[in-house]
C-alpha cells in the first residue's frame, strides 16, 4: 500500500534582526513554508481540477475548491513544481498562483527524474499574519495535529515530517499525536436508520470546555461547547488522578452526504419542527444531538451524578440559610433543583435561580387547579 508522506520546511526571515523584535528570545518571524508531497502530482486531471473551483473530481473527495483561496489569504503567491506519470512518461509542470493572475502555467515537460512529488512553496507571508508566527516549531506541529486530529482518528493521515531550514532536527507529528492524548475510545451510535461513529479524545490541559465536533469528509464542520446542551459538563473529568476534557467527534455517511459547498454546516433540518414546514422526513440536527446527548448522559452517568449531588448540597446549604427560607418548600423537588446550572451556584444567581423554579411550579399548580375546575363545573 502506498503510504501518503508530507514534508514541511519553516523559513524564517533572517532579514530581520533579532533587537528589532520586541521579545529578544521569540524565534524569528516565518517568511515562507515549502511543502513536499509524494501524491500523484498535479497531472492533466488534477491540474484542471486546481484551475477549476469547482469539479467533480473535488466534489468526490469532500473539497470545494476553496481551500487554494484561503492560502493566498495569508500569503502572496504559490510555487509550484509538480513531477509525475501520465501515457507511460514522466512530465514536470512548473505554475504560480496568485490573487492578481490566478494560475499562470511556466513549463510543462517531460522528465528523466522517475517519481512522483509536489512542492509547493508558500511564498511572502503577508504582514497581518506574518507577526504571529514568532512561535516555536514543536507548538506548529501541535496546531497542525490538533487541526487535522479527524484524519488520524480515521487512519487516513499521511506521515508528516516538519522541520526548520538547516536544523537537524526534524519533528514527527505521528510522535505528537501519540504524546497529544493519552486515551481515546471509539464507539457507534444508530440515529433513525443512519449510523455514526463517535471518537472520544480526553485531552489533559490544552482546553477549558468538553467540545463536540460533527463532522464530514475528515473536516470538522460545526463545534459545540457540551455544557451548552449538558450544563454539568462545565468542568473536567478526573480519572486515574488526572483531569482532562473530552473532544467528541462525530463521523458519519448523512453527514458526508449533506455537507453545504462552504463545508461549514449541513443541508438537513436544524429542528424537529423544520420537518413539517419543509414538507420532509430527514433526519434533523435537533435529533442528531438529542440522541448524542442521551448516550452522554448514560456514558458518563456517574460523573454528572457527582456534580448533582454536589450541587444539591450547595443549594441545600443556600435554602436552609437565613437567606432561602421562602424557598423552604423546594427541598422536596430535587429533580427541579439538578437542573440549575453548576454555574449559577453563586448567591445572588441562585436566588433567581430558585425564584424561575418557584415560579414555574406555582404556574403548573394553578393550571393544575383550573383543570379541576373546570372539570368540576363540567359535571
């Protein structure tokens, strides 16, 4: 099986001094990137796929075509130079692409150099990007793991090797990865008719939420912060002494099948209700998620059980003071009371917090009255 490698090389802009940039221990601003790829080259169909926003070739893959656009956001130009196979011969094209000319073809011909291998040189950082890149080469490799982490979750990221020009000391990112997490597990979910597969990645202290990522054509599409949708989630979860986050991602064939052309959300319904106004019975967002939810709140049962009880003790403690004695009568409706936000716990939230539960149950028990009633006078 051939095996994809990428081959990325740093170059900082020396033309600077080093007592002209404001931290004197701050590496060097990056210039430009060369990036090397054995993949099949850019030959006649993949080379008017790149001349072209939008083909079918792209469309099979996930791609739009846009990801070319967004480069030349951050840089000025594109070189590329570009040998592969094609008729039983071997060609080198040389093009550039930049915003001004767009594709600009410089040589094609044939080659006595017998392999297949793309670099592109990514060139002129422009200046509003250029001044953050005074970073260390291992915290890039770290961004580019975390950015491409659904692709080593699916087995379908090649070897990637970053280095410095002139350093002899490469990095490997299959390294990092290996370092980046120190669990992950991997189960299935069945929504309606349609399967998902769910990664569960702890993370120790690289974040401060449990996220949830759905995604399509190994790219993250939409994030959600959990506590959003399960307010207990709002802290980490401790396990064998250490505490991390969860980063959940979800893959799946309806998501590929309904990706939208910017790749940023999907083509089904949001809500249950779009449904009916839409006149169609697909599965939904809404439902996408309910279930997500129902699976992690029984996943991790004992971990919101925790954070009930200690709520409860928190509000308990608020009630029985001097402070919650007209919410007395509330003692007895726990199941109201877990769903108080663990942040809203303070003094001043947790009095509105108890008066929005209080005045709910007093509108539930006068409609309960009303019913009465009226049935009352019915008979």
């Amino acid at each position: 099986i051939h095996k994809g490698k990428i081959t990325i090389e740093v170059i900082r802009d020396t033309s600077i001094k080093r007592k002209e940039m404001f931290e004197i221990n701050k590496p060097l601003p990056i210039k430009s990137f060369i990036v090397k790829d054995n993949g099949i080259g850019f030959n006649r169909n993949t080379f008017a796929a790149f001349q072209d926003a939008y083909t079918d070739y792209k469309l099979k893959k996930g791609g739009k075509g846009v990801g070319r656009f967004t480069v030349l956001k951050a840089f000025e130009k594109m070189y590329i130079e570009s040998y592969f196979q094609e008729d039983g011969h071997h060609y080198k094209r040389i093009f550039e692409f930049d915003a001004d000319n767009e594709v600009q073809e410089i040589c094609l011909e044939q080659s006595d150099a017998n392999l297949t291998e793309t670099i592109v040189t990514l060139q002129s950082y422009l200046p509003e990007y250029k001044k953050n890149t005074t970073i260390e080469i291992f915290e890039i490799a770290e961004r580019i793991v975390e950015h491409c982490l659904i692709y080593y979750l699916t087995n379908s990221m090649p070897e990637v090797v970053l280095y410095e020009y002139r350093d002899d000391n490469p990095v490997y990112l299959d390294d990092i990865y290996k370092e980046f997490l120190f669990h992950n597990e991997i189960e299935s979910i069945k929504i309606d008719t349609h399967k998902f597969k769910m990664y569960f990645l702890k993370k120790e202290n690289r974040q401060k939420n449990h996220y949830l990522y759905l995604c399509a054509h190994n790219r993250i599409v939409e994030t959600y912060n959990i506590k959003k949708y399960i307010p207990n989630f709002y802290k980490p979860i401790k396990e064998n002494d250490k505490n991390f986050f969860l980063s959940i991602y979800v893959t799946g064939q309806y998501f590929n099948d309904n990706l939208n052309e910017l790749r940023n959300s999907f083509n089904c319904p949001r809500k249950i209700s779009d449904k009916k106004s839409l006149l169609i019975n697909q599965l939904s967002l809404e439902e996408i998620l309910t279930a997500i939810k129902f699976k992690l709140e029984k996943k991790y049962k004992s971990f919101l059980d925790e954070i009930d009880y200690e709520k409860l003790e928190i509000v308990k403690e608020f009630i029985l003071d001097e402070e919650g004695i007209e919410y007395r009568h509330l003692l007895n409706t726990e199941d109201e009371l877990k769903k108080i936000s663990p942040e809203n716990l303070t003094d001043d939230k947790l009095d509105l917090e108890l008066h929005k539960i209080n005045y709910e149950l007093e509108k539930k028990h006068k409609q309960k009255v009303k019913k009465i009633l009226v049935k009352g006078i019915d008979n």
